[in-house]
C-alpha cells in the first residue's frame, strides 16, 4: 500500500510519527470508532490521512488501537481497511 503511494523504507519513521500524531489527536477530540470491548479492553478505530509522495494527493486508511484500562492507546493494526 506504501509503495503504491511512493514511499519506501526510509520512510517508515515519518509514516510511524504521523500515523501517532493523527491518532493521537483523534483519540483526544474523540474521532474515533468505537470496536469490540472485552478483558483486554476497548478496540477503536483511526481514520488517518497522508500525502501520495508520487502525487501529493489525500490518501487515508483505517487504524486499529487498542485502549487497555489505563487509557494509553496502543496500535494494534497500522492497516485494517480503507
């Protein structure tokens, strides 16, 4: 899927900060949706958007987070659907 935008190895770190960066934000303005809920806690989901490299173009993509008890999210799965 990142290759398909134009980005390549040396751009995971940048697409790792902004996937948190978004998410993040997000989570604390409460765009997020609301998943399974069990023992290990709440499930939601991240619309997170970033720029074709090739193009410059919007781009976005759903991540899945975790929120255990102590309110920390923690990414779970960095695609889980367009």
């Amino acid at each position: 899927m990142f290759k398909s935008w134009g980005y390549t190895v040396d751009d995971s770190k940048y697409l790792q900060l902004e996937c948190e960066r978004q998410a993040l934000e997000k989570y604390v303005n409460g765009n997020d949706e609301l998943g399974k809920l069990d023992k290990y806690g709440q499930r939601i989901s991240i619309r997170v958007s970033i720029p074709r490299k090739d193009t410059g173009e919007m781009v976005s993509y759903i991540t899945g987070w975790m929120v255990p008890q102590n309110g920390k999210i923690k990414l779970n799965t960095p695609y889980g659907g367009q």
